[in-house]
C-alpha cells in the first residue's frame, strides 16, 4: 500500500517546512510600542498622528486598518476630525447634516475641489500621494479636517489622553514620526528613533511645541 505510506508522510514532512520557514526575529512574537504626546506643560495632545516605519521586517501587501475610510459632514464638522488613510483610498464624505457643503483641500498631497452637496448625500475622493491633507468647507469657514495619507501600516492616532498603542511591530530599529496640524516645528512633523525588541512593549513619551490652529 504505497499511496498510504505517502500519505501518512505528508503531514510530517509539512510541519517540518512550516517550522523552517519561521524567521528567528519572529520567534519571540511582535513587538508592541505604546507613545505618549504632550506639551511641556503636560498637556496631552490628541489626534496626533504616530507613524512607525521598521528599518527592516514588518508587514507587506496591502494596508488596511480598523477602520472606515469615511470622513462625515455631521453638526457642521468633519467627523472624524483626523482621519489616517492608507495611500490609494478612495475616501467617502457622506453629508449627514440638513445644510450642503462644499469640501476643498489646495493641499500639496491632495487638490479637493468637491461641489455643493447635500443631506444624506456623498461623494468621494481618491487620496494617492503619501501626505497630509487640510480640509474646509466653502460654505463654513470654521470647518477644518485633516487626513493623513500615509504607506505604512503601522499608524494611528492618539487619544484624548495623547496616547496611542502600536501592535504587531517586527523587532529591531524603526522611525517613530508624529504629524498634528499644529506641531511647531520646520517640516510640521517630528521624527526619532525607537529600537524594538521582538516579543516585548516599548513606551516612549514625546514633548512636542504646538502653535495655535486657526
Ligand atoms: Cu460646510
């Protein structure tokens, strides 16, 4: 009974390939960086954007995250304020108040130009350059949103305690880079060096100088 020897071999001779396949940075798990963002007067900051890059490793494909690439228009505000969207997401802007809105961006990652719309209407925009990206509103000026393109998959935003937890990090060096619409500094973002460690969680907490929004 040959085909039954073959067969009853097969399982085995798999498991040692999926054994061997196994990178060593990988055998002790992922690492995991949580980061904290304030001011000098400990005022945490949210909605600050926290990207990580790993100089080597990490995930590949395409990125998506635990959430929609949807950006509202409820009680005359963009909602979510900051949004994070993978590079090449077609964003949706559903209009759930009674009055229209007309969304623009002169951004330099993206050119918005979205006519007048109105209740429980939508459209939607393809966000292809890696960047971030100011919305408003023609009809109310006191409107502003932001979307952060970005080409990792390894971003999110803090919360309201300026806190925010990466999961699922190969060990190793990687850049930890910050964006919030009103960070003080040349490029409007912060950038440092974090080494991650497989299987073990990092806490990094970052002072940042903030400029007022209008
Ligand atoms: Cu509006």
């Amino acid at each position: 009974m040959p085909h039954i020897r073959s067969s009853a071999l097969l399982p085995f001779s798999a498991l040692i390939g999926a054994l061997l396949v196994i990178p060593t940075s990988q055998a002790a798990g992922p690492a995991t960086l949580t980061v904290t963002v304030k001011q000098a007067n400990g005022m945490p900051v949210r909605d600050t954007v926290v990207m990580v890059y790993p100089k080597a490793g990490g995930a590949s494909g395409p990125i998506r995250f635990g959430w929609k690439n949807e950006m509202a228009q409820s009680n005359i505000a963009f909602t979510p304020g900051t949004l994070i969207v993978p590079a090449g997401s077609a964003v949706r802007f559903p209009n759930l108040d009674k009055v229209r809105h007309s969304i623009y961006s002169f951004s330099k990652a993206a050119k918005v130009d979205i006519q007048l719309y109105g209740r429980d209407e939508t459209r939607t925009h393809t966000f292809s350059v890696p960047g971030s990206v100011s919305l408003g509103c023609k009809i109310h000026d006191q409107m502003r949103g932001y979307i952060r393109v970005v080409d990792t998959p390894y971003a999110a935003k803090t919360d309201q305690n300026g806190q925010v937890k990466i999961a699922q990090l190969p060990g190793g060096a990687a850049t930890v880079r910050l964006w919030h619409p009103a960070l003080r500094t040349r490029t409007g973002e912060h950038e440092e060096a974090v080494t991650l460690a497989a299987g073990q969680a990092v806490a990094r907490s970052i002072t940042v100088a903030l400029r007022p929004v209008k």
